[in-house]
C-alpha cells in the first residue's frame, strides 16, 4: 500500500499524553511512522497524497473488551461480517468476543475455527476469550496453557459466573502460575435466580422479581479475597452498583491488584428507563439506580473504573418479543460505545481524555496488545470523529445484524467519520 | 336503562384495562358507580341484559383459577356478549408458541374482548400493544389484579359507605401477590390508610414508597384498623424458604379471633382466596357471618366485571 498522510487533525493519544493539532504517517505496511504536530502540511512532500481530517479528532481505534458474536451457533443473531461492520462504524477496531457459542469456545480447535472466520470474515481484530470452564459450566477448568500457546488473551465463562468457591480459587491459583487473564462476570446464581431487574421500588411495581445487588457484591467480595492468595491478572468484567465499588475501593486501598469494567449502558441508563416492560433494556448486570448510575460515572472519572464496555449481545427481534420473563436478555451496543460515552463528555461528567483511554488505551493495557495508542511502530488502527455532530439513533440504520439497541431515538452527540484499520480506511 | 345513561358522565376512552395504576381517580369512581347498578341486577330473577350483545369475549387463561374466570364468564354472559374461555395451561404454548403468536390468531378471529390471565407481570401490557380489541387484565404475575381490588373497594362502599378515612390493614404474602399491589393503589387513590403486615420476608423491597405503612408484628398492624384483607400464602410462587413452617406462620401471621380483637370492633375481613383455613385464617372466623365479607366479594365480584367489560369493551 501507499503511505498515507493524514493532517489538520486534533489528536488525542491517552497513552502519550498528547492532544494536539497535528498529523499521522502511515508507512506502507499499515504502521503508524509518524504523529504529532510536526506532522504539517509544511513540512511533507508536496506530492504526496494528504488526506484533511479538518480538525476533527483523531485517536486509536477504540478496543472493546466484551462482545458477543454469533459465531459458532447463533449465526442468526450476529456473524464476523456483520459483527465488523458495525464495530467499524462505531470507531471499533478490536474486539474481545466472548466464548458464550454454541458450542462453547472451550477448546484449541474451536479457537483456531474463530481465528480462520474472524480472519476472513472481519476487518476489525477479533481475540477470542476462552472459557474459564469447560462448556461454560463451572466445574473442570479449561486448558489454560494449551490455549494460551493458541493465543488466547484472556479466560471468562461470559455471561456467566464461576460459582463455586473451590474451582474459583484452583481457577485463580492456575492462572497465577501461567499468567493468563481472568475475567469474571460477578453475579451469585442462587441470589439472582429468576431475577429480572434491579431489586428495589421499581421491581415491585412492575412485579418482577429483582436482581439484588448482594448478588454482584458477594462475588466481587469473594474474589478479592481469593486475590490475596493467588496473584493472578484478575478483572471484573462489568459492575452495576455503588455498592460493589465501595468494595473496590477499598481493596485498591488495600493494594490489591486487579482491574475493572463497566458496560455503557449501567453509565448511560438506569432502572427507569424499562418503563412499560421494554424488553430491550433486560441486561445483566441489570440497571440500576440513578444514584448507582452517578457512583458508576465516579467511578470512571476516579480511576477505579478502569474500562468502559460495549457488552454488545446482538439477539434478534423474536427473542425480545416476549412478555419481560421470558425475553432474552442484552443490548447490541457496539455502534454506539463511542457517541453514548462522549454524551459523558458533552454533559461535563468526565474528562475527554479519561474517557477516551477507558475505551483505548486502558482495555488494550489490560490484555497487554500493543492497540489502543499512537505508538510508532503500532499498527494504525485508527479513529476519526466530529465530536459535535448531532444525529439520532435509528434502530433500522444499525450495521448490526439485530437491531435490539436500548436506546433507540436517542439523541446523541458525536459521530465517527473515519475508521482506520492497519492504515485501510474501513469505514468512511 | 335510564339510570345508566345518566351515570355517564365520565367519558372512559381507553380501551384497556392493564392495572390499577394507569386507571384515575374519575374512572375509578365511574367504574364503581356503573357496578353498583349491576349489583341489583345480579339479584333480579331476569339477569340478561343486551349492553354487549354481538360482542365476542375471549378468557384467556394461561394460569389456572376458578372464582376470577367465571366470574368473567358470567359477567360476559349476563351483559349479552358470547363468552369464550381458553385455558392454555396444556395448550400452544406447550408446542411452543409465543404469547404474541397465541395473540395474533385470537386477533384475527374478531373478538371484542381478551380477558386474559398469565403467570408473567406485564403480558397483558405487551398483549394490548398487538391486538385490536380490548385488554383486561384478570391478574398478571405478581403486578396487578385490578378487578379483584375494584371488587374489595365496591364490598367496603357497600359495608361501610366510603374507603375515604378507613384503615385498611392488608395482611400475608405481600411480595408474591397482585391483589396487594392493586390494592395499594386503589385504597391509596380512594383515601384510606394502609397497613402491610408481613414477616420481612415476604415483604417487597421499598414497598413503602408505594404508600404503605409496614408492620412485621401483626398485633401492631392491625391496630385500630376498619378491614383486615388477609392474602393467600402463594406456595407455588415460593422458591426456596421464605418461612420456617406452615405452624409458625400460623402462629404470628393467621388470623385469628385473639389478633382481631386489636382491630376495631366492627371491622370486616376479606379474602380474594382460594383461602387455605388454618394456615392464614380462622376458620370460624372465615365463616363468621357478622365480620367475613368473603362471600360478599365473590358476589360484588361479577358486578365489577360486568362494569369493566361494559366500560372497556372497544367502541367501534
């Protein structure tokens, strides 16, 4: 390929601490060569070809830790192709697809089929996780190190929670030993059993059984104690309430170390918006209170939140239209991770460079790829976005393949123009 | 007729009757009102009007019960309408059919009404967005029974006079029951004051913000009240242990003529039933023909129907 200049634009790199007017090279093998405000017109050949990014902003292409595609099984839902389709329309340009398929990603032979559909089917970067246990049932764990050598990041059971204490701590202590990345959904079955939404006055007036948020805390509790046995890379795939972060602070305080996630949609929704049984906000963790919704936002802008997910689950209109019990649950929200977190930006809750790294840099640390930053050297996996374009949420627009978004006709602030990735142009 | 038609001075333009909560106070009112002039009716040798002659209604049952369907059944029939009862307890939905899917071929068949009832709060909202006709909820999981609370308030109008000022004490498995959220809503629209009693366990999470004083001492929630509503114990809804035993329930929770005698010398109790004797009431208290009104309820019971039928029944 041909180099490629990209200039006038605002550049904004976390992990370099820059946010600036300036350029990027991209080198003819897709890298990035070249960032910064040296990078000027003035300064670059004439003959070159430019392309004028008019001052928007630039920054990494954004790294999404909690995906679910389709594939294998449930095609029907979302598949590699569509999945890429609308990541990049998103400014998405890796993904961490979750092992929760039919059948479960919880061998080297179901890696290496994701690897050769991802491959040919997407343009974005797509790491598997494997599953903490074998087909996801929390009993006999997976081979941690087989899988690893197959290039496995990082181990999660997804949607669902190792429950028992004993697999849990052998889970941990394995982990220790190989390194490998452990990243649970913290939820007690036993507590949330049948629950549906947020415990609390809402569940009671919809009549729907509740989901307490002991049953997230009791987890996250439970593991963090286990962290102080076995040293293992252990994060929290997504928390809910203010509770379960009071426990997290107080473990960093302790010197603990481990890392957190949060999914938008618990920074952007809350309990209230279910309103008449919309079906489309049955997630989990479920939403919340306004005021777990606010501690959640803190908890970002303080840094004890360490990353900020999509948790895009695709399900297809049957499944949601059903009464509120039997609904299937999750959001497809990959297309609008990166509008729904500037709204956090726009309305003055967080910094822009906070959030930004909560969607780059901090993920990518997190499952230690060299994505998520403006390194030279990196591959230019890029995102390009008027911060300020306004525009409406359109369910029947949607790249994905269901179109189940919980926000439909909202209106948002901030659109991508341009996705970059290993220097292509993949969207705009 | 005529006293009817002067009655109508609310205009009730929705066409639904989803719960209590997205009812007003004049529909309220108008609702009672029309029902009380069914109340004689049901009693005449001559019980046949023709208000909904033509009209076709469907029971749609998915969960099983006994008083509420035929009380619809007979509040269908005696208004003129065909009355049609389904209970899909071991129908389509066993071969997999959707709630939508059930809804729809019902739909095309032209029915007027669905009274329906099933097992998972909000199907009826979720019904009433895909069908033409009109919607009443006959019970939706552990959200709403409206017509069983516009049955009790139209029971007490009849005993008492008024809802307004009386406190009301509604007792037993509040977390699991429909009947004791809508009546929250109701006996709060209509001004009385209401007590919840119940052990912690069986009480829902804030239920106080719906408007309710809670009492886990039976001795103190009964206090100086007017009607003592006692709830069924729901074991089928119940998973795992709310309770330590049946005996013990009994003990704190049943009413008996000892915890009654701390409510008000003429206070009434009811039940909506089935009731299990000896395990949340007396029996002979159930039976007490001075102080149960359970029978009453039944009655009123078809009076209600038959004025939310009439009401809600969608004008063409």
């Amino acid at each position: 390929m041909k180099e490629k200049y990209l200039v006038n634009a605002r550049i904004i790199d976390p992990k370099n601490d820059l946010d600036e007017i300036g350029g990027l090279i991209i080198d003819s093998n897709g890298l990035i060569k070249a960032v910064g405000k040296k990078v000027a017109n003035g300064n670059l050949p004439s003959s070159v070809e430019k392309i004028d990014l008019k001052k928007q902003i630039l920054i990494p292409g954004l790294v999404d830790m909690r995906v679910f595609v389709g594939e294998p099984g449930f095609e029907y839902k979302e598949n590699f192709r569509t999945l890429s389709n609308a990541a990049v329309s998103g400014g998405v340009t890796s993904v961490v697809s979750m092992p929760n398929t039919y059948p479960v990603i919880d061998n080297v032979s179901m890696v290496d089929f994701l690897k050769r559909r991802g491959r040919d089917k997407s343009k974005i970067n797509i790491f598997p996780a494997a599953s903490l246990t074998k087909n996801v049932d929390g009993k006999q764990m997976t081979e941690f190190g087989l899988l690893k050598r197959k290039g496995i990041i990082a181990f999660t059971d997804g949607i669902k929670t190792v429950q028992d204490p004993e697999v849990m701590s052998r889970i941990m202590n394995f982990a220790s030993q190989s390194n490998s990345l452990i990243m649970q959904h913290a939820e007690d079955n036993i507590l949330s059993r049948n629950g549906l939404i947020n415990e609390g006055e809402i569940s009671t007036r919809l009549g729907l059984k509740g989901i307490p948020f002991l049953a997230e805390k009791i987890i996250v509790e439970r593991d963090l104690s286990f962290l102080e046995e076995y040293f293992c890379r252990y994060h929290i795939s997504q928390i809910s309430s203010e509770k379960t972060l009071a426990v997290i602070q107080k473990a960093k305080k302790d010197g603990k170390n481990f890392t957190t996630g949060v999914s938008i949609n618990n920074l952007s929704l809350n309990e209230n918006d279910i309103g008449d049984f919309k079906t489309f906000l049955k997630l989990s963790p479920p939403l919340r209170t306004e005021n777990d919704r606010k501690a959640l936002v803190e908890g970002v802008n303080s840094g004890l939140i360490d990353v900020i997910v999509s948790d895009h689950k695709p399900q297809d209109e049957e499944s949601k239209r059903l009464t509120f019990a039997q609904a299937a649950t999750g959001a497809s929200g990959i297309e609008t991770l990166l509008p729904l977190t500037l709204e956090l930006f726009h309305n003055k809750s967080i910094k822009l460079k906070k959030l930004i790294s909560a969607i780059t840099f901090n993920p990518s640390k997190i499952l230690g790829l060299n994505k998520g930053s403006l390194d030279i050297g990196n591959d230019a996996d890029l995102c390009v976005f008027d911060i300020n374009k306004p525009w409406v949420v359109d369910k029947s627009k949607l790249k994905s393949k269901s179109k189940n978004t919980p926000i439909e006709n909202r209106k948002l602030q901030g659109q991508v123009l341009k996705t970059f990735i290993k220097g292509e142009i993949a969207y705009g | 007729m005529a006293i009817i038609k002067k009655l109508k001075a609310v205009k009730i333009d929705q066409n639904h009757l989803l719960g209590i909560q997205e009812l007003s106070f004049p529909q309220i009112t108008e609702i009672l009102k029309q029902a009380k002039t069914f109340i004689t009716l049901n009693k005449s040798s001559s019980k046949k009007m023709d208000i909904l002659r033509g009209k076709t209604q469907i029971n749609l049952f998915f969960e099983p019960s006994t008083r509420t369907q035929s009380s619809f059944e007979l509040a269908g029939k005696r208004l003129g309408a065909d009355v049609m009862s389904m209970n899909i307890v071991n129908s389509a939905i066993k071969k997999g059919e959707t709630l939508i899917d059930t809804a729809m071929t019902l739909n095309a068949m032209h029915p007027d009404i669905i009274v329906m009832r099933h097992q998972d709060s909000g199907a009826p909202n979720l019904l009433s967005q895909k069908v033409n006709c009109s919607v009443i909820n006959a019970g939706d999981g552990r959200r709403e029974h409206p017509t069983q609370a516009l049955l009790d308030a139209l029971t007490i109008i009849n005993r008492k006079g008024k809802v307004e000022g009386l406190k009301v004490a509604i007792c037993g498995d509040i977390l699991h029951s429909r009947v004791a959220r809508s009546n929250i809503y109701l006996m709060n629209m209509l001004g009385a004051e209401i007590n919840v009693v119940a052990p912690k366990t069986l009480l829902p999470h804030s239920i106080e913000k719906l408007g309710v004083k809670s009492f886990t001492d039976m001795k103190k929630g009964l206090d100086n009240c007017d009607i003592v509503m006692m709830l069924r114990l729901q074991n089928e809804r119940m998973q795992g242990s709310f309770l330590p035993s049946a005996r013990e329930y009994y003990e704190f929770y049943g009413l008996t003529p000892d915890k009654l005698k701390l409510a008000n010398k003429d206070a009434l109790i009811m039940h909506p039933g089935p009731m299990n004797r000896g395990v949340e009431i007396d029996t002979n208290l159930a039976d007490d023909i001075n102080r149960s009104v359970i029978r009453e309820q039944v009655e009123l019971g078809v009076a209600i129907r038959m004025a939310c039928l009439k009401i809600f029944c969608k004008k063409s």
